[in-house]
C-alpha cells in the first residue's frame, strides 16, 4: 500500500471512530416544506452540532456547502434528484454522486437498490467510478430488505445503511425502525451498519445500537419541526376525544 493509500484509509478509520455509537443529524427540506433554504439547513447542522450530534447527513451542493460553512462535522452527502420515470432519488447516477464529492464530504450515500437508474448505470458502476476518482471518500450503500444487503456486501462498500427500508415496495410493511434488518445485516458482514428510517424516540436510536448499528441517523425527530408539532396536535385531539376531568371551576 503506498502512501496515499495509507493516508486516506487512515482518515476513513478516524471518521469511523468519530461516528461509532454516536448519532448523525439529517438536515434536509424539499422544495416547498417550511425549512427549505441553505442557510436553514446550516442553522440546523449548527444546532445539532452544539447539542453533540457526532455527523451530519445532508443533501445537494447549496446545502452541503453552506454547512460545511458552520459546522466541522463529518458529512454523508446525498444528492437526491426526484423522476416521474425512476423510483431511484438517492444520488442515483456517477453525476450527482460528483456533483457533491467536489465539495469535500467524507461519506457519499448511493441508493444500493437493484432498480432502474436514468442513464442504465447500476450500482457496482457508479461504485467503482467513485473509488476511481475519489479514493479518499467513503461510500455508503442504501438498502431496504436483507435481500439487497446480501447483494451489495460483495461490491466493497464501506458502510451499509437501512435507510429505505420502509420506502420501497420490496419494504412496505415496514412502519418502525427496523431492528431485525439490522441484526440480519451484522449478523453476516463486518461492514458497518448504519441505522436510519422511521426513528421516532431515544429508545429506539438506543435499540438501534444495541441491535449491531454502528451509528445512528435522525432526521424527521430532529429537523421537520411541522411533523413534531403534528404529533403533539395529533395526541392532544386524541386526550380531547376522550373523557376529561371536569371540576367546578368549569376547567376541562
């Protein structure tokens, strides 16, 4: 192993110690969602990081670049790029993987699914391209069933994550974190797992641990502050529809 080599392996095991049992804060809004804006992504990278948070999982340039501006966190970095015509959004071609490795990121997330992708490039391509050009970047694999996990631990990634599951129609029945999918996972590679999808409450980033992950993702908990307050709406309807204490002073 020459140098170089040496160098870049050496900084991919110090991001991997600086994540390990920690938990990574997505920051990321669509167009249209009340958070949507850069410099509202930042402001939440910065609180998060402030509140301990070991990593940052973003998505496209503008944002990745404006929190690179706030916070020293190791970044995952998406591209997600939405088609009527594909199913694939999470940085679903070489391009866009591109497009966010210019801007320094330590890890870039790839859909790892088999399905369709623009262009026809699969999965391995776009892998192999990336470790071409971007030796000192590491890359994760995005999967939703055991199934596809089993597919990819081949291909050489240097982590795997759960994040689809839930989201694709090979995953649908998936409505909670899925623990037993990462059990399966560790159970058959040393790769490291990182858990992520419908993490609602502590317990459950805990639960994700002890169930082999090597880190934790949190996005909607954390930064879809609409959804939060949701929820709050969503229990407080719930109290009123039942029966409530009525005392003399009228109070209900």
């Amino acid at each position: 192993m020459n140098q170089a080599a040496t160098n870049n392996s050496r900084r991919k095991e110090e991001v991997l110690r600086q994540l390990k049992g920690k938990l990574i804060v997505s920051c990321q809004a669509r167009v249209g969602w009340p958070m949507y804006g850069a410099e509202i992504m930042a402001a939440f990278a910065a609180a998060a990081c402030q509140g301990g948070a070991a990593g940052i999982r973003a998505t496209g340039v503008d944002n990745i670049t404006k929190i690179k501006e706030r916070v020293s966190l190791p970044i995952i970095g998406i591209n997600k790029q939405f088609r009527d015509d594909y199913e694939v959004y999470i940085t679903p071609t070489y391009e866009s993987a591109r497009e966010i490795l210019e801007t320094g990121i330590e890890i870039v997330a790839i859909d790892a699914t088999p399905r369709q992708r623009p262009g026809g490039e699969t999965v391995g391509q776009i892998l192999a391209r990336i470790r071409e050009d971007y030796p000192d970047v590491m890359v994760m694999g995005e999967i939703s069933t055991i199934e596809e996990a089993e597919a990819v631990i081949p291909m050489g990634f240097d982590l795997i994550s759960t994040t689809l599951s839930g989201y694709t129609k090979e995953s649908e029945c998936v409505k909670t974190v899925n623990l037993e999918l990462i059990r399966r996972i560790c159970a058959i590679t040393d790769i490291p797992v990182i858990a992520e999808g419908k993490i609602a409450r502590e317990e459950e980033a805990v639960m994700a641990l002890k169930a082999g992950a090597h880190a934790v993702v949190v996005g909607t908990s954390i930064t879809r502050p609409e959804i939060i307050t949701e929820r709050y709406v969503g229990a407080l309807k719930e109290y009123g529809a039942g029966d409530r204490c009525n005392t003399d002073g009228g109070m209900s």
